[in-house]
C-alpha cells in the first residue's frame, strides 16, 4: 500500500474544488497497450488534465498529450463521460 495520496481518493480535512477536465485512452496495437503518464510521485495517470479558459475538451486533451508525453494525438472516438 502506498503512503501519498493518488487520484481519486479523497482525504479528510482537504478541500476540493470541481473542475473539467479531459483525458485520453491512447492505445498501441503493435504492443497491446495503453499510453501512461508517470509523476514524481511514482503513480501513473491516463495524459490529460483540466481545462483552461473557454477550451473544448478536444483541444485540452490535445495540449495535454503534448505537453505531458511529447504526442500528438488525434481523436478518433469519443468514449465517455464522468462525473464525480
């Protein structure tokens, strides 16, 4: 079990704010698997993040691709949507 905080666990005494944000499932044929990001922490996330001033969820996902993992990704599908 790790000792820090990962997404999507909340914590008592921390306050949290709701923002939008927008992430990507980028998947490799060839390799039969999915694209993860890695933070300092050491815990691995799906590239994307929140959205910044009147930006499409299509444009964050892709300036998030781009400045969290150098790819440049083109949406094919959009799969869902969730809320907590």
């Amino acid at each position: 079990m790790k000792d820090h905080p990962v997404f999507g666990v909340q914590e008592d005494e921390q306050k949290y704010i709701t923002k939008i944000g927008s992430y990507a499932v980028i998947y490799d044929n060839q390799r039969s698997s999915i694209a993860l990001i890695k933070n300092h922490k050491g815990d691995h996330f799906l590239p994307g993040g929140g959205l910044e001033n009147d930006e499409s969820l299509e444009d964050c996902v892709k300036r998030e691709c781009l400045e969290e993992a150098g790819l440049i990704e083109e949406t094919r599908q959009k799969s869902g949507l969730c809320l907590t």
